[in-house]
C-alpha cells in the first residue's frame, strides 16, 4: 500500500518551509509515495515543487493543490494546473476544479477554528444533482480538524459517503506525514484512481509537541497563516 500527504502548505501561502525545504524533508524524513502541496489561494507552489522534484530525481510524486476560500469554507483542489478563482460559491468552485480534470476534497469538515464547509453545506451537497465533492478529509491530527473529526466521520458514514482520505494539513516541517492517505499502488494516478474508486483509508498519528516545534515558531506560524488569504488577495488586486 502506498501512502500519500495531500494537504501541506508552504511559504508561498502559510508555511513556514519554502518548497524546496519541504521536498528535502519528504525525501529524507518520511516514507511518503506521494505529497500534494495545497497552499492557500495559489497553486503556484505546487507547480514549483513539482517541477523541482522532476529535476532532482525525488523518489515521491507531487500533487498540485490548492486550498481555496470559498464563501461557504476552505476547499482543496488536487491535480491543478490552474488557481481557481476564490470567494465563489462552493458549487462553482468545484465546477471549476472539475473543469481542468482535478479533484476536490472537504479539508477539515465541520471546524469552527478556520474557515471550514458546514454540515448544512455538506448536507445540501449530498441531496442535490449538481457540483459534489470527490473526497473528505476524515484524518487530520491538526487542531482544526480534530475538534470536528467524531461529528464528520459518523455523518460521512451516514450521509455523505464520501471517500475519506488523511492528510496533515502541515504548516511546519515536523508535520508534515502526520496524516496520510493509503492506497494501493505508489504514484500519482494510482492515488487519483483510488479516490474516484473510493479505495482510500485514512490514517493519523499525532503532531509533535509544541516544544518540539517552538512556542516562537508556532506563534509566527499563527500570525503568518491569518495573513495568508488577505496577501493574496492584495497581490492580486495589485
């Protein structure tokens, strides 16, 4: 069985690695086949990474991803090429993700601590014939989506039987493989043909202790992930 992180940010949104450090750290600090860089509001560092991993010859493939801000909550988009726009509704979104061949995943369902996609939301998604999403994040070791995870896995079970993935949602190094997605096989397309299969299961362990990490480095963490979607809006609009 492969295993694959498709939910880590980097400094081109919130991270606090650049690109460059985060491949280093996959390649020699994990077993991951596969990662999905998803920075916020931009998929440039996805295609920065995966175009360096080609480069060096990394043993793992790189998703380009996507967390966009939607005006019902946060939505990952997988296999991009392309920045959906941000601020739409979530169907549009989706559309929109749908439309250059990608996926889109629920990244931390349920959460009040950042902005997340609601049960309503999910639930309304579930009965209509229109835009659904492909996949939802159920493994997260992330404050975010822990909060939550008990509430989302049982209506998943009973309502929106989507395919569950685990994914880290990391902003520091040290996160990074915390929560993984396994599948069978070891690429790219085996993990894309595994979440339109539903064949996926969704693993976590924990993050490391905010000793571990640096009270300094977390708070700067903080403060630079609350910025993240505002700068790019600004950079845009510049």
């Amino acid at each position: 069985m492969g295993k694959a992180d498709l939910h880590i940010h980097t400094r081109v949104s919130d991270g606090m690695a650049s690109v460059s450090q985060v491949l280093e750290y996959v390649e020699h600090r994990t077993d991951l086949d596969v990662v999905a860089i998803t920075d916020h509001e931009d998929a440039g560092g996805g295609l920065r990474a995966r175009e360096l991993a080609a480069k060096r010859g990394y043993r793992f493939d790189v998703i380009v991803g996507a967390e966009v801000t939607t005006m019902q909550g946060h939505v990952i988009g997988l296999f991009l090429e392309t920045t959906p726009a941000s601020f739409r509704r979530v169907e549009s979104t989706i559309e929109m993700i749908h439309n250059q061949g990608g996926l889109a995943v629920a990244p931390h369902p349920l959460s009040w601590l950042t902005r997340s996609i609601s049960s309503r939301t999910l639930n309304r998604l579930a009965r209509q014939d229109g835009p659904r999403f492909d996949a939802i994040e159920l493994a997260s070791p992330s404050p975010a989506a822990l909060r939550t995870r008990e509430r989302a896995v049982r209506l998943n079970n009973e309502v929106w039987r989507l395919p569950a993935i685990g994914s880290s949602d990391a902003h520091h190094l040290g996160h990074i493989a915390t929560g993984w997605t396994e599948f069978e096989g070891s690429s790219s397309d085996a993990v894309r043909d595994a979440m339109r299969s539903g064949q996926t299961t969704a693993r976590m362990s924990v993050y490391p202790s905010m000793r571990e990490i640096g009270f300094a480095r977390l708070a700067a963490g903080l403060a630079w992930g609350y910025s993240a979607t505002p700068r790019k809006m600004l950079r845009r609009r510049i």
